[in-house]
C-alpha cells in the first residue's frame, strides 16, 4: 500500500501557516487545512481500491460472526495476547468448521 508521502507538500504549506498565525483557532489557514484533508482522503481512497482489488476479504459465516467480534474486543483488552483468548477462538474454528462448505476457507471479519 502506498503511504501518506505524495501530501507531504500539503502538510508542510499548512504547517507554515500555522507557525505563521500562530497555531489561532479560524486562521486563514483553513483552505490549506482542507487541500491537505482532501489529499489524505484521496489516498486513503487509494489503498482502500487497492487491497479491494488485490485481496480476497472473507466473513465468517453468519452464526460465527458475533464470535469474530468477541475475539476481537478480547483481544484488544488483553494487550493481542491470543493465550488470553485460545478458548474464543477454538469455539470461533469449531462453528466456522460446522458452518462452511469448504472448511479450508479464509474467514476474516472487518465489520463488528
């Protein structure tokens, strides 16, 4: 994926200005500020076409989706420890197992 480096123009301009006013609040900087928003949107546009088109999302099946997002939250609040977690996830496998005509298959869930 691409980085945030093709606004690095955008993001120095608005950075002078701010220096130039300083940093006040409504500044005449705002149409900087929006160039500089525009350009990041548009690369975050970008790398979101590109791994649409370039990778292969799969969503769990829709009893285990629920579980997808339990493993998630518990893994945030035990700092991505997955130990923390093996129970979740082996119940996860096991319905995916018994859920999926092709038990090989990715499973991945980005919305919860």
């Amino acid at each position: 994926m691409s980085s945030q480096q093709p606004c690095k123009t955008q993001q120095q301009k608005y950075r002078e200005c701010l220096e130039k006013y300083n940093y006040q609040p409504g500044s005449k900087c705002s149409s900087l500020h929006q160039e500089y928003r525009k350009c990041i949107n548009a690369q975050y546009d970008r790398d979101d076409k590109y791994l649409h088109d370039n990778y292969r999302v799969v969503l769990p099946p829709e009893p285990c989706r629920s579980m997808a997002c339990d493993i998630q939250d518990c893994l945030e609040k035990n700092g991505y420890r997955g130990e923390k977690c093996k129970a979740l996830l082996q119940r996860f496998n096991k319905c995916v197992k018994e859920n999926t005509s092709d038990p090989n298959d990715g499973h991945q869930n980005d919305e919860c």
